[in-house]
C-alpha cells in the first residue's frame, strides 16, 4: 500500500508540473491581477471568484509551492486506507479508522466523486482538535473602489471542534471511546457572540454523526429569547441577520454528506490562496473590504465536483439547487465554493485564504508545531445578486489572543460542547 501511495503522489506531482505550464501561459509568477485585467485569470477560478477579481479584489501571483500533510497524518494513511470502502449503496464509507479514507482517486472511477468528498470530510487540515480563539467578521456591499462602510461588525470568542473518529495525534487515539456509544462522529461549537452588543452571548452547536440516515443535532442561545432552541436541520444552509454565512459553509462544504449526491466535474489547473502572506489577514481596499487583497494565489491541482441535494424526508430545506465545489488535491480543502440557487443562477461564492506555517502568527509562543500545516487566515462569503459580503479574519484583526488557532493541541474537551456550557458563556 505504502508503495502505490508514493507512486501515486508522484504522478500527481508530474501532473502539477506539466499542467502548471499551460496555467502560466496565461498568468506567471510577479502578475498582478485587478479588474482591469481580470480576463486573464477567468478560466483558472470559479465563476464566484472571478466575480470578485472583477469587482476589485486583487491577486499576487506567486510560484507553486508544495504543500505536506502533518506526519501523524500521513503515516494514518499508510497504516488504514487499505481497508477502507464505500458502502453498498456508496453513500457512507466502511472500515474506516484514521487518516485519508482514500489517497488513491482514479478519475475513471464512478464513485470517484463520493471519494473525493469523504476524503474533504476526513481533511489533514485538522484530525482531532481545534479551538480559534477570538475572530471577527465584517458585513459590507461590494464597493468597487470605495471605501468600506461596515454594515455589521461581529466578534465571537470560540470557534472550535472535537472529532470522535479519525484521531492522529491528541489521545484517546485512533478513535474516541464515546464514539462506539453516541456514534457521533464530530462536536462543534461557536460561541460566545462579543458583538454586537445585540447579539451578544449567541451560541450554536452541532452533533454530526456516522449514521447515514440520522441528521445533525444542533441546538442554539439566542439573547432575545433567552432560551436555548433546537434547529431544524434547513436553518443550518441559510444565513441570517447582516452575514452571508451560513453554518453547513463556516468550513468549506459541510452539509451532513449522505444527504447529498456527487457528480465528478473533472481535475483541472486553477488558482488558489493556500501559502497566504498575511496572519491576520488584510482587509481589500478595492472592494470595499469584500474580501482579502493583495494576497497570494498560485496555480494549484484542484478535484472539481458537483453537489446536489437529494431533497428526500432527511434534506427537505436545502436552498441551492446545485453546489461546485473545487478542492486542492494535496491540502483536501475547498479554496472556493459556487453554490446556484433553485433557479440555476449563480447566487453565492465562499472564498478562503490559507496558509502553510508552524505557527498560525509569527508571534506565537504556545501553537507552535514540529511541522508545518495549514491554517485557514480567512474567509469571504459573497452574495451576488445581493452584491453583497460578509469577511471573516481569522485570527481575528483586533483579537486579545495572539496565538488564535490551537490545531490539535487538546485545546477543548467534549464537555465544551454542550449546552450547559454554552449557556454559561453567555451569561
């Protein structure tokens, strides 16, 4: 297995060099890319994105670097993927136990799209732990070369997860005992609200769990209320108040996976900011601080899918009709996401800036890993026909707490995500 793996990596890494090439016949390393030649890069993003290049955001096109998965990570991999399989029906998988559920993707494969998309779930980004300590977001229309006017301005203290399942390097390790009698495959918490003062204290958190058929539990703690609320599985695909993001997007794409079909789109060279300069990161000042600018992007191997929700007794609420998602095929997150509404018209594009580094701020004293890993340092959720954008840096730009991401470091215990202790941090 061990030796497929290598063998496979390589021909990826052949792959990126040739088609890395034809991508640079169209943008090379020193191109700066802003509106006014925003044609140069349509065809290497995603129709959301190019949206925003065109409406002011800026690129900084930057060489190709490799990106390495965490060790622990890895040597998961090698030791577990063998006996991994998709299910009967090739909705869920079975056997699996920790690292990527299936390092081996052959664009041939029929079902290589439901592969793609539990290797996303299953990310080396983060396996065990992780707790963001203080972020702040910012709602603003789109304002090409304008100043930003802040519509809403959001800070919140924790935004954090616990997986039971697929653990490299936090004990309990492989696999969280409580796993076996919850069957709950992760716990997620974002809580509390700092501002606004109106919202102050509001909390959500979140129960996935590996049978294909039961839906995520997830309850909420709203300050007009005061009350603790349980939401209907719809609610978690629709923004609210003065943002556009919404909870099956705070990450990338992450709807309960069964309740979705898979159609694989094709592999393709594109655009990506996954080695970002700045942390925190910059506010643009050419869009009227919709998204990140200047920042790097460089030309990535990407795996293109299509999602579209199965609109059965489990998934009745969902709002788009169809979600493309474009994931790097070395870091398995979604560098951007278009999702189309029930009309087919593009209607939202989630953007993230990552970067590679041991440390998630240059000034860290305590996060600070043997190896280098990914951090997630932002992210636009933009509303098109809205014209409209919420931008989360994370860390936060006026953050108390420097050191921001704790990544598998048993920064948070189970118990931080329940609703007693959401409760209590509102008060």
């Amino acid at each position: 297995m061990l030796g497929k793996i290598a063998r496979n990596a390589m021909l990826v890494v052949a792959t990126l060099v040739v088609a890395a090439a034809t991508a640079y016949a169209q943008v090379r390393p020193g191109d700066v890319i802003t509106p006014e030649n925003a044609d140069k890069v349509k065809s290497l993003v995603s129709p959301g994105v190019y949206y925003a290049v065109a409406h002011g955001m800026h690129m900084n096109i930057v060489p190709t670097e490799r990106v390495d998965w965490p060790p622990p990570y890895k040597d998961a991999t090698e030791k577990y993927s063998a006996q991994v399989r998709l299910s009967m029906d090739h909705r869920s998988m079975v056997g699996y136990v920790a690292g990527q559920p299936f390092p081996l993707i052959d664009s041939n494969d029929p079902y290589a799209a439901n592969k793609i998309i539990w290797n996303n779930v299953f990310r080396p980004i983060q396996s065990d732990d992780y707790d963001l300590r203080f972020f702040d977001c910012t709602s603003q229309y789109i304002r090409p070369g304008q100043e930003q006017q802040v519509i809403d301005d959001i800070e919140v203290g924790h935004y954090a997860g616990y997986n039971l399942l697929g653990r490299t390097e936090v004990e309990p390790l492989p696999i969280d005992p409580d796993f076996k009698k919850t069957n709950r495959m992760w716990l997620f918490g974002l809580y509390p609200v700092l501002a606004p003062q109106e919202a102050r204290g509001t909390g959500i958190i979140r129960y996935r769990y590996a049978d294909p058929n039961r839906g995520d539990d997830s309850w909420d703690w709203t300050p007009g209320s005061r009350r603790v609320r349980r939401l209907n599985e719809a609610i978690l695909s629709t923004a609210t108040g003065a943002q556009t993001f919404d909870p099956d997007h705070y990450s990338g794409f992450n709807p309960k996976t069964e309740q979705y079909d898979y159609k694989f789109l094709g592999e393709k060279e594109l655009l990506a900011s996954v080695n970002a300069a700045h942390s925190p990161e910059v506010t643009c000042a050419f869009d009227g601080g919709a998204t990140a600018c200047p920042e790097n992007w460089e030309t990535r191997h990407m795996y293109i899918v299509e999602a579209t929700p199965r609109r059965d007794i489990n998934n009745p609420g969902a709002l788009d009709k169809k979600t493309i998602l474009y994931l790097d095929s070395e870091v398995w997150f979604e560098p951007y996401i278009d999702t189309y509404d029930r009309s087919g018209q593009l209607w939202r594009t989630h953007i993230y800036w990552l970067a590679y580094r041991d440390r998630p701020v240059p000034d860290a004293r305590v996060a600070i890993y043997p190896f280098k890993r990914e951090f997630v340092v932002g992210a636009a959720s933009i509303d098109m026909q809205g014209n409209f954008s919420t931008m989360c840096y994370l860390p936060g730009q006026h953050t108390p707490e420097r050191e921001c991401w704790y990544i598998n470091q048993g920064a948070v215990e189970k118990d931080f995500f329940t609703v007693r202790a959401m409760t209590a941090a509102a008060q």
